[in-house]
C-alpha cells in the first residue's frame, strides 16, 4: 500500500487558473478530440509531478501532436527499409 498521496490544488491551463468564467475551461473529452488522446497524455503528464498546482499547457499537447507524426513516419520508413 502506499505511505502516503498528493494531491493538485487547482489545475492550471497555459499557466491560468482553470475558470468557466475566463473562458479557459477544458473538458476531457473535448481536450481528446481536438489533441488526441495521446497528446493529452503528453500534456497531462508533463502538467507536473509535484505539489504544485499542474499546468495544462495547449502548447505542448500542439507539439506532442507534430512529435508523435514525425515518429511514426520514422517508424514507417524503418519498417520499410528493413523489409527491403
């Protein structure tokens, strides 16, 4: 069992308090369909580790997008390369 948890106090986006009122409200599955599921993981896992409040950043779900395309096209091109 663990010794102990933490937990987030609020959940930051692109460094703002998340707030319906502000306007920068995510859902999850609306965070999901417009990053995909894994750029959400990337987002949400690189939001924070510590007790800090986590920070969804809009700019790093973008790049984990181009990073996860460019690596499977590298992907891609290997398995071909070494069909030949």
């Amino acid at each position: 069992w663990p010794r102990g948890y933490y937990t987030n106090g609020h959940v930051l986006v692109d460094a703002e308090k998340m707030s319906k009122s502000k306007g920068n409200f995510l859902m999850m599955n609306e965070t999901v369909n417009k990053f995909s599921v894994d750029a959400t993981r990337f987002a949400c896992a690189d939001a924070g580790d510590s007790l800090d409040d986590a920070n969804f950043s809009r700019e790093t779900a973008d790049s984990a997008i181009i990073s996860l395309s460019n690596e499977e096209v590298w992907i891609r091109a290997t398995i071909v390369e070494g069909s030949d």
